[in-house]
C-alpha cells in the first residue's frame, strides 16, 4: 500500500490544530479533507489509508451547510470499497441528529432525559404542556449547546419562539426536554479513544450551557485582561470510576463510534442522565496540562489513527514514541 496514509475528514481548520501539531510530532503522514464543497467520482477507487470522521453538527454556523450531507456521501463511498473508517456512517448519522442518539441510548439500557421532538412553532409549545417543571429547549442538530435555553414556564417560552431571538434547527426540529436540576452546577464529560475510556471531564455550567472544550471555542471568553484569571471551566477528574464508563464502551462498540465524549448530569439524588455523544470530540488544553498531562487527548488520537494505518499497511510507524518518552 505505497502512499496510504491518514485521512482527517473535517470542515473546521481551527480545531484540527492540535491534531497537526500530534501528527508532526509523530512524523505520521497524513492529509485532511476539508469538507466545504467537492466533487465525488463513483467510478473512481478511494485511495489506501485510514479515514478519520470529524464532520460536526455545528458545520452549518461556519457556512458549511451541506458538510455532513455531503461526509454521508464520502463515507458511504470508502466504507463500499472496504476503506478503514474511523467514525463511521452511522456514527455521522447519531452526530447530526439528538433524537437518534437518544433513541440508541435507551435501547442500550442508558437512561436519558424525557424528550418530545417538535416539528413547528406550534408543536413546541403544545409540548411543553406536557412538562410540570422548568424544561429545556434545545436543536436536534446542534452541537456546542446550540439552542439551549431554559424555561420555567409556558409564557416565557412563547415570548421566545414568536419573537425575533427565536433560533430554530437547521433541521427544523427543536426538542423540548426536562431540565435536570443538579446539586452543583457541573457536567460530566467522558472521552474514548479507540473505544476505550481515555479520561473525564468535570465542565462548569455556571456560564451557561454552551460548552465546547476546545480554546477556538471560547473566542468571547469572559477573561478580564486586567485582572485575576478565573478558574478553568473544564477540569480533568483524577481516578475517575463510574458504573456509565462500562455501559458507555459498549454502547459505543454496537454504534461503530471509536473517538467520541459522552455527556451525562447528575441530579439531585445522584441519578444520572446520559444527554450528548460528541463523535468530533475536542479537548481543553489547559484541563489536560494542569493534570500533568499536555496534549494527550490528541496525542491518544493521533496514537490511535497510528496503530490502525500500521496494523492495515504493516508501516514501521512511531505510534506510541512520543508518549512513551
């Protein structure tokens, strides 16, 4: 297989920095496919190589509508020719769409929050009758918490769908979901890498409920320049152990997600609820270098996408070196 090489999948350069910065250390010869437009030929044979999907739900805030209609396209295309593909078809297909991710969770036995989907400004509202307490709503292809905002009531949520902030789906469904009051106001963020469990996250809600790890994320961060720098949003948990790691692994396994953070809140009496799967998943530098451990998210990554070309090629490649130094 002369000429295989790792493939990056992908439409947001900003986030796929670290994972060149991995790469280079490595010396793994890569490419990235950055998915804006492009023309596929179905009677031409992919080239060799692993095929990494990092195609996000968010793709259409950064002017890439079609992304992941388009990735679906891609990925049908190398899995047809027998390609190893890193985040498959289906994985895509949960990444774009909340209520498939919630309806795989529930039959793999993982407890979620109670959701109504809604097609229309009318049907919001008629399901929000079906809440007695404060509910949510939020996008059924969102990514980064987009359209999450909470109510209390009915009023405030019809103000807000018939007036000018109203941001709907871009795939015209929102979701109407029970707010999950928690203790302390944290999430708990889970990475795999290679279907296995890499480390947790403990994320801050307190600013609210937008939260993506990675520093190109935080663009309007509330750091004062004159001042003392607030504590990290994002900390990693030392030792962290769960019943969910276990049921997560496997859940993961049945769907093809090999890369990926799983999101879970805890209530007030200690009930967990699993509520996002992340398959183009990111990680907070600082978290992961005030835990001694630099660049390792990536770094795991980049290991991993290693492992697979070398095992498929049979490459002398440096997979594990700059970890094990």
């Amino acid at each position: 297989m002369d000429g295989a090489k790792i493939y990056v999948i992908h439409e947001n350069n900003a986030w796929v920095e670290p994972l060149r910065a991995a790469f280079a250390e490595r010396g793994l010869p890569y490419a990235e496919w950055f998915i804006d437009a492009g023309r596929l030929n179905l009677d031409e044979a992919p080239p060799e190589g692993v095929f990494y999907n990092r195609m996000s739900a968010s793709s259409h805030t950064r002017g890439h509508r079609y992304a992941p209609e388009y990735t679906a396209c891609l990925l049908a295309w190398l899995e047809g020719h027998g390609r190893r593909v890193v985040n498959t078809t289906r994985a895509l297909a949960l990444e774009v769409n909340k209520v498939a991710q919630y309806a795989a969770l529930n039959a793999h036995g993982i407890r979620t929050p109670r959701t109504v989907a809604a097609a229309s400004d009318h049907d919001i509202l008629e399901a929000a009758r079906l809440f007695d307490g404060p509910f949510m709503t939020k996008h059924n292809r969102a990514g980064m918490g987009l359209g999450a905002r909470l109510f209390h009531g009915i009023k405030g949520l019809r103000d807000y769908v018939e007036g000018p902030e109203f941001e709907p789906s871009v795939d015209g469904i929102t979701l109407v979901q029970e707010y999950i009051e928690a203790p302390e106001p944290y999430i708990t963020r889970v990475e795999f890498v290679g279907g296995r469990f890499l480390y947790a996250v403990r994320a801050d809600t307190s600013q609210g409920f937008e939260l993506c790890p990675a520093d190109a994320c935080r663009l309007d961060d509330a750091f004062c320049p004159g001042g003392e720098k607030p504590p990290g949003l994002f900390t990693v948990i030392k030792d962290f152990d769960h019943p969910l790691v276990e049921r997560y692994v496997g859940f993961l396994a049945a769907n093809a997600i090999e890369i990926a953070g799983v999101e879970f809140i805890l209530d007030k009496n200690g009930v967990a609820y699993t509520y996002d799967i992340n398959t183009n998943t990111n990680y907070n530098p600082q978290a992961e270098a005030e835990a001694g451990s630099p660049g390792m998210g990536m770094g795991a990554i980049a290991d991993f996408l290693c492992t697979e070309l070398a095992r498929l090629t049979g490459m002398d490649l440096p997979c594990a070196q700059v970890a094990a130094e």
